[in-house]
C-alpha cells in the first residue's frame, strides 16, 4: 500500500506498520470525550483523526465498529462542532493544542525541584501531544509544521519519561 503524506511524497506502509488498530486511536477517542463539553471543535477533529488512522489500517485489522460508532458521533456532533473552514478551524484548534501544551510545561518546570513526577504532568503532556498528533490530518493538509511536529514528539516524549 502506498500512502502519500503530507508533502505529496510517497512512503511504504506495510501491514505490519500501519497504525489504527483500537489501541493507537485509543487516546484521539479518549481527549475527545474529555474536552466535548469545552471545545467541541477540538473533540471533532480527534474523532476525525481517530477515523482517520483507523481507516488507514489494512482491512483485516480495521476497528470496524469502532470506526462506525466514531463516524455516527462525528455526525451527530457536526453541527455544533462549530466547524467554519479547514484554514479556521486548523487556527482554533492549534491555539487550543499550544495552550495545552504551554500549561504542561509550565507546570513541569515549576515542579522541577520535586523529585517524583505527578501523574498530571503526565497526563498534561499526554495530552498536549494528542492535540497537537490531531493537528496532522488530511482535513489540514500543508497546515501543520515542524515546530508543531517537534512540540508533539517532545510532549509524548515527556509523558513517557515522566512516567
């Protein structure tokens, strides 16, 4: 299978590399439960980008009823999502993902001098690097960067180092 990223070159995914698999849209399914009721344009682009991966899966380890159940929220959740236009929503949900990620590191530098991470300030980088893993999906295409890529990578970095 041949997939083509965002800078319109292509990559090999093997069975065996392509994600999807319940496990990896876990947390995307996860943050969008968590932040409905705050940021409902937010949780509809993780659910988007839970679709997203789930459906780049090969088809015999595709979360199917996982995929429909996403697929039925996105679409009842679409109309008040607040969606405006790709450029607009990618400018409101990278404020929300960098702000989330300015929280979590702030916090970690103040509780440098403490020896034994928290679980919030795993939590928090978890967190920040779903948002900003949301960020990079089709609906979005060309928008996210590398600065964003490096934020995203530190951030579940972080949270596993602090974990």
């Amino acid at each position: 299978v041949t997939v083509t990223d965002r800078s319109h070159r292509s990559a090999m995914v093997t069975p065996g590399s392509a994600g999807g698999t319940p496990r990896d849209i876990a947390p995307f399914i996860k943050r969008a439960d968590e932040i409905q009721a705050h940021n409902a344009l937010m949780a509809y682009y993780c659910r988007l980008h839970a679709v997203e991966q789930g459906m780049a899966a090969p088809l015999e380890r595709r979360p199917q009823r996982v995929l429909a159940q996403l697929i039925e929220r996105l679409e009842t959740t679409k109309p008040s999502a607040g969606l405006v236009d790709p450029a607009t929503d990618f400018a409101v949900c990278r404020q929300f993902a960098l702000s989330v990620y300015a929280r979590a590191d702030k916090h970690d530098v103040r509780s440098a001098q403490t020896a034994t991470p928290t679980q919030t300030q795993v939590e928090a980088f978890s967190a920040a690097g779903t948002f900003l893993k949301t960020l990079d999906q089709s609906q979005f295409a060309g928008m996210y960067d590398e600065d964003l890529k490096r934020r995203q990578e530190y951030a579940e970095w972080r949270a596993g180092g602090l974990a």
